[in-house]
C-alpha cells in the first residue's frame, strides 16, 4: 500500500493534499482561478517551490511549443541548475534544461500581462504576499485529466513519481497551450 501510494502521490502527504485540495476544486474553492485559454501572444510565467522540477520543464515545453514562457521558483536561491532527473527526463522528450538556473520571484520581473501558472494552491497565497494581487493566475493541475488543483513536488520521491509528475506537467502545458 505504501509503495502504492509513493509511486503515484509521492508521499503519504501528497496524497493527503491531493484528496484535501480535489474536495475543495468540487466545492468550488477554486472557482476563481479557472482554466482559460491564453492568447497566444501571452507570456507565461510556471512558477513551483524550487524552480528545478517542475516550473523548468513546464517553461521549455511552453517554450517548444512557440509560446513565450519563464519559469521561477517561490522559495529558491538563484542560479542552481535544473535537477538532474529533470534534465533527463526533458532530454528523453527532446527537450533541454541543461542552461537551466533558478531564478526566485524577487529577482524576476512579472509584466502585466503575465499569466501566472503555479502547481499548488498554496503557491497562491506565497505568489501574492510576496509579488502582489494584480497577476492573472491559473493552476496547472486543472489542465489535467483528472483535474485537480494540486501536482506535487516531486524533489524527494522516488522516480516513479518523479516521472508521473512531469508526465503531468507536460499534460498541463500540452492543455493550456491548445495543444491537446
């Protein structure tokens, strides 16, 4: 049953807020940030906890895909690479992290028109006590099937969910790009 729940939630914890934050999406706790279509002029800002994982991957994706992408992190120190098991899962999909370096949102400048993607509700709450109120924002589990407002970190699991997370942060750029 535990290896069950590590392979596909990544930990007994992740499954906890997975359940906690997929009764809140169908109560509509999250009503307020749907999924919409972007225009495609829009950039798109993916921002998660460490900006190795998943905010890099989601921007060079984005990016492969001819939108105009950036990714940061809300609680990262600047200029560390990817992680290697990010590298390599991008490589194995003809994608490149390799120049990839972290960048926190007090050292990125957000335009107006941003629209602001981030992996967990409580990235919310992080994005506009430390950045502000005034940015569009979307969560990118919505854009996958099933949804669910949550996707998360998958730096200390085990590769299986290490994939499967990736795995869904391509199925939510794929979505919110128009793609799918």
């Amino acid at each position: 049953m535990n290896r069950l729940v590590y392979e596909r939630f990544g930990s007994k914890k992740g499954l906890v807020r997975y359940i906690q934050h997929g009764i809140l999406a169908a109560f509509g706790g999250y009503r307020q940030f749907p999924a919409i279509q972007p225009d495609k002029g829009r950039r798109l800002v993916f921002i998660c906890s460490g900006n190795i994982c998943r905010s890099p991957l989601a921007e060079v994706y984005a990016a492969s895909l001819g939108w105009n992408a950036c990714s940061c992190g809300l609680h990262c120190g600047g200029k560390f690479p990817a992680d290697p098991r990010a590298r390599a899962y991008a490589r194995k999909h003809g994608l490149d992290l390799d120049a990839h370096t972290t960048t926190n949102v007090n050292d990125f400048r957000f335009e107006d028109d941003d629209l602001i993607v981030v992996m967990e509700p409580a990235h919310i709450v992080d994005f506009k006590r430390t950045v502000g109120e005034d940015y569009q924002i979307v969560l990118a589990g919505k854009y996958c099937k099933p949804a669910n407002p949550y996707i998360h970190d998958p730096f200390n699991c085990c590769p299986q969910y290490f994939d499967l997370c990736e795995g869904k942060i391509m199925e939510s750029v794929r979505v919110l790009c128009g793609e799918a």
